[in-house]
C-alpha cells in the first residue's frame, strides 16, 4: 500500500514502546503516535474531511503536527503544511488556493488564521483543548488505501521568484524519498534527530519527520529555534543526529557558550538548504567534533537530489553526487549537456520529483519538460561527477559583460576573520550594467569596516568580482527555515547610488 502513515503504522509494529516523537520532556511511542493518528483520522472524518481532500496545518514543532499530518494522510486526505507565522493575506491565499477543508491554527496564531480563512469553506480549529478533541472522536484504525501518484501533501514553495506555486509531492515522492534519505545516513531505532528544521517545510518534513519515522528513530523537537536551546537539547536527550541549514550552525558555531554543553553523541550533520560555505563547515566541525554532509534538493524534490555520501569522499563545498534512483544533467542555454568544470543549470529526473503545481499547468509545463525538472540552480561538476552550486540563475550578476557568481565572492567574504554572514547582490548600473554590492554582518566583539572588507575581498577575487560597496548590518533577514532572504535585504540609497 502507497500511504505515507504506512512509516508510523509499520515502525509502530516494530518498535511499539520506542521513543517517536519527544518534545521538552513529553514522549510518544510509536504505539502512542499511531493510537493517536487514529483518533486524528476519525476526528477528521467526523468533521467531514474525505480522501482527496485538503487539510492545512499552521503549526510549529510540536507533537500536534505529527499526530495531525499522518492522521490526515492515514484517512487519505492532503496535507498542506504552513507556515504559523503567516498573516491574514498570506492565509487567505493558502487556504483559497489549495481549497482546504480544515485548517488547525496554533493557538497564539489563530486570530490571523481565523481572518484569513474568511468566507472560505473552512473549519478553523485553534487545538486549545486538543486531546480532549481528539479522544472524543471515533478513532479509524484503518490505514486508506492511496496509489502512488496520489497527492499526500502540497507545499508551497517560498515565493521568491513571485507568487508561492504548490508543489504536489506524491505518496510515492515521499515514501522513497524517506528510504533514500534514513539509507543516506544509516539511519535506524537508536537514532535522536534534533528536530529544529520547521516541519512545514519540506527539507524539516521530508529528511526530518518522515524518515525518522521510517527509521524507527526518534525526533526530538524544537518549536522555533535558537542556538542556546538547540545546544540544550542536543545534551540532553543525546540527539546522534542534526539536520539544519547554514545559518543554524552558523548560529550555534558563534554562541557565546558553545563549549559548556556536552554535544559528544553527534556524529553526523547534515546540511542542506542553502550552500555552506567551506571555513563555516570547518569551523563547525572543529568545534563540535562531528562530520557535515552537504546535500542538495528542492521542494520540487522532496529536499532529495544529490548527497556526500558517508563511504565516498568528502569534498567540502561540493553537494555531493546525485543520490540512489536520481539522475542529473548541467545544461546550457540551448539544453546541451555541459563538459566537467563548465556551468550549466541543473535538472534533475528521479522518483522525488513532484507531480507538478497545484492547479497551474502553464507553471508545471515551465519547468517540467519530458520528465526532466528544471531547477533554476547553475552549478558544474567536476571530474568525479561531484557538483558545486554556483548560483542561482536569477542571481546572476552580470558586470560589464563578465559573470559574476555571488556565492564565489561570499564564501571569500566568510573568510574574513569579523564577518559572520554575508550576502552579495547585483544593482543597476549605468556603466556596466550591474555593479557587485555586499551586505555583511559581523561576528559578536569583531569589528571591520566597510573599505576594510573590500579590501580583503579585492584582494583575493578578480578585479571584476569583488564588492566596490560593502554596508555593515546587524542581522540579515531569514525565512523559517532559516536561509538569508536576500530579496528582502534593504539595500541603502548611497548603496545604489554610488
């Protein structure tokens, strides 16, 4: 049978009275999540919810979520994750566009939840009183039969290149994406997963919730994070296992008091998200004493693409070779497959890539072509088939004629012993058509100046690459799932105008 609940109902089978879900110092067992899944399905149907159906979940990492998502697929209906913190307009928009059924607000969110949901069809439920809601239902033991091509759940993407799009993830997708993913790592039922990614984004849900499950493992979670929790709850339930992005260890690397806590029982992290840059991942593992895997995917994929395989050479920076069952090909302008050290867009074909956008054709048709997902993302290979993300093709900047790739200048700006982010973007430019500006954050107690980072950076890149105007910011603004939003970031007028 193709449903996704099979990772708790079949783990719940195993390993009835092993740790599932903990959070702070609650635990479910996996025989507690699939009793509760149950209760969450009869709920559900009580409340008119049929297979095919969409139920939207605005919830943090809290053991709701869970009980909520495979209870909602157990009854054969489609989750659409999202994110708490969205406002009035943003839920109207989610809940119209995926014409949810059901929507279960956080209780602090749910004013805006309730707002959003306006004249839509749409129940609203705020689980103020949730288990009493739920143990007053009719619990559906039964697991819904669903084929592999029917939708489980619908993400939307971020939205950055315009209007979120809902990717439609199958319940094969994501059942053999959770495969490859607890293979990846060697994943089983001694594993502890700091669950600090948001589930209701796909690299959280996907490589987090759902293959602990099929791991037989245990997530252990943390509602929104922050680096002195995260470091908390690393020692105390001697999690083996961090998924993160690089802001996260970033973040951890630089707390103050990083070195009091007892992380020894990690072994392996893995990040993904973003790209990392090189002396941040040596940095972490200098500090923290464990090996970072970098892997790459999309929501389009599952968060599954390419990986740096434990058994294989490491090669830090590159985001490893594609995983089992995936296929990926760099191509140029025309659709030519590119030579080794050469850049080209990556598309990747595998049993990850979703179905295509909810109700947009023309959207799916743009980037699906013959099987084949056009990512968007340039990257080359080298000799051995291990790929290096270059950039994003929007991100792109062109300067006088030459190319200039943001990521390149950005990792030399982490190099810099006061800089602790950075991002570099692209501004018109009468001359040139583009000028290479950065906007950089510095580590606590270091201080640089502006003329100081161009400096360094002019000294190590090309003398068309490097940033002539660098501004000093405190903090660069994030996404929930923690990677630097640079469509957000304020570039100032003398900036622009210099």
């Amino acid at each position: 049978m193709a449903n996704l609940a099979r990772l708790v109902t079949d783990s719940a089978a195993a390993h009835a009275d092993r740790p599932a879900i903990r959070f702070d110092d609650v635990a479910l067992s996996y025989a507690a999540l699939d009793g509760a899944t149950a209760y969450a399905a009869g709920l559900l149907a009580g409340m008119g919810v049929e297979p095919g159906d969409r139920v939207a979940l605005m919830l943090p990492n809290v053991p709701y979520f869970p009980v909520l998502f495979f209870g909602a697929v157990r009854l054969g209906a489609v989750v659409v994750p999202m994110n708490p913190l969205l406002k009035e307009r943003e839920v109207a928009f989610h809940v119209s566009d995926s014409g949810a059924k059901a929507l279960f607000a956080w209780e602090s969110f749910a004013a805006p939840a309730q707002a959003g949901a306006g004249d839509a069809e749409c129940v609203v439920v705020a689980p103020g009183r949730f288990e009493e809601t739920v143990a007053a239902a009719s619990p559906i033991a039964a697991v819904a039969e669903r084929d592999d091509e029917d939708t489980a759940v619908i993400v939307y993407t971020s939205g950055t290149t315009g209007t979120p799009k809902g990717a439609e993830l199958t319940h094969h997708n994501l059942l053999d994406s959770a495969r490859v993913a607890v293979d990846l790592v060697d994943g089983g039922p001694e594993s502890v997963e700091l669950g600090a990614l948001p589930l209701f984004h796909v690299f959280g849900m996907s490589s987090g919730l759902n293959a602990m499950m099929r791991a037989g493992g245990c997530l252990t979670l943390l509602p929104r994070f922050e680096p002195g929790k995260a470091l908390e709850i690393l020692e105390r339930d001697r999690a083996t296992m961090f998924l993160g992005v690089p802001t996260m260890y970033n973040a951890m690397l630089h707390h103050p008091e990083h070195e009091r806590y007892d992380t020894s029982a990690v072994d392996l992290c893995v990040s993904g998200g973003a790209a990392m840059p090189v002396e941040l991942l040596r940095g972490f593992e200098r500090a923290f004493g464990c090996t970072i895997l970098e892997g790459y995917g999309l929501t389009e994929t599952c968060a599954m693409a390419t990986f740096n395989p434990p058994d294989r050479e490491r090669k830090p920076g590159s985001i490893g070779v594609p995983v089992e069952g995936v296929e990926v090909r760099l191509l140029d302008d025309d659709g030519n497959e590119v030579s080794p050290g050469e850049v080209g867009e990556i598309t990747v074909r595998s049993p990850h890539v979703m179905k295509g956008y909810w109700g947009r054709s023309q959207a799916t048709a743009e980037v699906l072509q013959d099987g084949w997902l056009r990512t968007g993302d340039l990257a080359r290979a080298d000799e051995d088939g291990y790929i290096f993300i270059v950039d994003r093709k929007k991100e792109l900047i062109i300067r006088g004629g030459y190319n200039v790739y943001p990521r390149e200048i950005e990792e030399v700006l982490y190099e810099h012993p006061a800089v602790r982010e950075a991002a570099v973007l692209g501004v018109p430019d009468d001359a040139l058509g583009e000028e290479v500006v950065a906007a950089v954050a510095l580590k606590p107690g270091r201080q640089a100046s502006d003329e100081d980072i161009v400096a360094y950076a002019k000294s190590h890149v090309a003398a068309y690459k490097y940033p002539r105007r660098v501004w000093i910011v405190d903090d660069l603004p994030k996404g929930p799932s923690g990677k630097i939003l640079k469509r957000e970031i304020a570039i100032p007028d003398a900036v622009r105008s210099a």
